[in-house]
C-alpha cells in the first residue's frame, strides 16, 4: 500500500512540474519580434519595421498602467535607418479592472476567442488576426491577407508581412 501512495505522489508530482514547464514556455513565447514590410491599404510599400524583445527597456518609459505588462517591444523604423526606437505595450485587458483597449474597436470578442492580439506604441498599433480576415474598424471594413495590420497616425490602416521569425 505505502509504495501505491508514494508512487501516486510522484507521478501527481511530475504531472505538476510539466503543467508549470508548459505555462513557463507559452507565457514567453514572442509572436511579435521580425522584420516586416509596412504596405498601405492598397498594397504599396511604405516601409520596414523591425520589432524587436525589449525585455530590459526601462519601466520607466512605460505608462504606469502598463508597469506590470508581461511583456513589450521596441519598434524601429528602416526609413528612419532605425535611429529611433519607440515603445509598444500590449493592448490592455483586464476585465476585473475595466480596462479593454480591444473594446473601442469591437475586438474584445475576437481576443477572448485568441483571435486578435495587439500592441499599442502610442502614434501606431499593430494588430495579428487570422490570414485572410475582414476586419472592422468602426464603419470600416478592411482585408487583411497576412492577418498583421495597424494603424499609425497621419499614414492611417495599413497592412504588415513578416519577412523573417526570430
């Protein structure tokens, strides 16, 4: 009978380690870092970002309902011959705390279901959907065929490729 506990107890126990391994790699898994080509809404290009893990970029940049934020990145741009770099935090959601940037967008439904995550870097966002989608965007309706597009101020909606996958 004592071996029968003790084995239970161990196979109870490695069955917690590898749940904890799993949710360990799925929290750090990146889906945002790579180089991709910035295209207008007509499919001309514009640009190349590169986004990149800013995991040692300084809180204090970040705005402070973001101090906690599990993860951000930094944004450079080719045309600017990544001089600059600019900060992007994900799109907050925290129902408890009635914070749903998806929620102005109409999105809240998609990102429940793991079908829209953004980012927010101030002057632009990037958003990844499904391939091939019809997003909404208050009264408008745009088609993404990589699933990754945006908005930025002053250029408006436009469409991003990954070139690579870091």
């Amino acid at each position: 009978m004592k071996v029968d506990k003790l084995f239970l107890k161990n196979i109870c126990q490695i069955i917690v380690l590898i749940g904890l391994c799993n949710l360990g790699y799925t929290q750090k898994k990146d889906i945002w870092s790579g180089n991709y080509v910035l295209r207008s809404s007509e499919g001309a290009p514009i640009d190349t970002l590169m986004i990149k893990n800013a995991a040692d970029l300084s809180r204090m940049t970040m705005p402070s309902s973001q101090a906690l934020s599990p993860g951000y990145w930094r944004i450079s741009s080719q045309r600017d011959h990544h001089k600059e770099e600019i900060a992007a935090i994900p799109f907050l959601f925290k129902i408890e705390n009635n914070e749903n940037d998806y929620e102005q967008f109409g999105w809240t439904v998609l990102h429940v279901e793991g079908k829209m995550d953004c980012i927010d870097a101030g002057h632009l966002f990037i958003c990844k959907t499904e391939k091939n989608s019809q997003i909404t965007i208050q009264e408008e309706t745009f088609f993404t065929t990589t699933g990754i597009f945006g908005i930025r101020l002053h250029y408006g909606l436009f469409e991003l490729k990954r070139l690579n996958q870091n």
